[in-house]
C-alpha cells in the first residue's frame, strides 16, 4: 500500500474529468494537495490517466489538475495522485484546504 504524503480531509464537493472513455462527473470525498477519492458511476480502467476540473465551494472557476493517475478502484470509488497542475491551481486548493477544519467530516 502507498503511503500518502498529506492527510487527506473529507468533503462532499462535485468534480468533473475527462477519461479515455469520455467526460465524466463525481463527487470527491476526499481531498489533499496531492490528490483525492472520489465516487462516480462513469467507467474508468484502474491506472488510467484523467484530466480533473474540481469544484471548490465559493469559487467561480474549478481548480484544474492536468494530469492524475488512478491509484485504486473500488466499485464507483476511486482514488488518484495529482501528477500535474500549474502554479496558480496548486494555490487555490493549498487555501481551500487550508481553510478546512482538520476534523470535517462528510
């Protein structure tokens, strides 16, 4: 098993990506700098690489991540790493997180 490098927060906040298979939606349930679980009925091969638009709350714009790989897969669960995303992304989820109590829960 990998060992995460931040603690990831649980929250409920919609996501978009797109898949080899296609555009598709979810709902992240959890969250970290350097990547999330989230759920969606949309088919998606384990060790696939996504493109991910995040929906932060209060933020007109979602936070892009250009690149994300699968990491695991579990019926509509699935986690990914974060492998790419620009500068001005990376800021915007370090304060959204930030901003997060350390307890949240779903």
């Amino acid at each position: 098993m990998e060992k995460r490098r931040d603690r990831r927060i649980p929250v409920r906040d919609p996501m978009s990506f797109q898949a080899q298979a296609g555009p598709g939606e979810g709902t992240i349930v959890n969250l970290s700098a350097n990547g999330c679980a989230f759920e969606s009925g949309h088919p998606i091969d384990p060790n696939a690489t996504l493109q991910l638009e995040l929906c932060i709350p209060n933020e007109k714009d979602p936070v892009k991540v250009s690149r994300a790989r699968v990491t695991w897969k579990v019926g509509d669960g699935m986690g990914v790493e974060f492998l790419n995303m620009n500068e001005t992304s990376k800021a915007r989820l370090r304060h959204y997180l930030e901003a997060l109590p350390p307890d949240a829960s779903t």
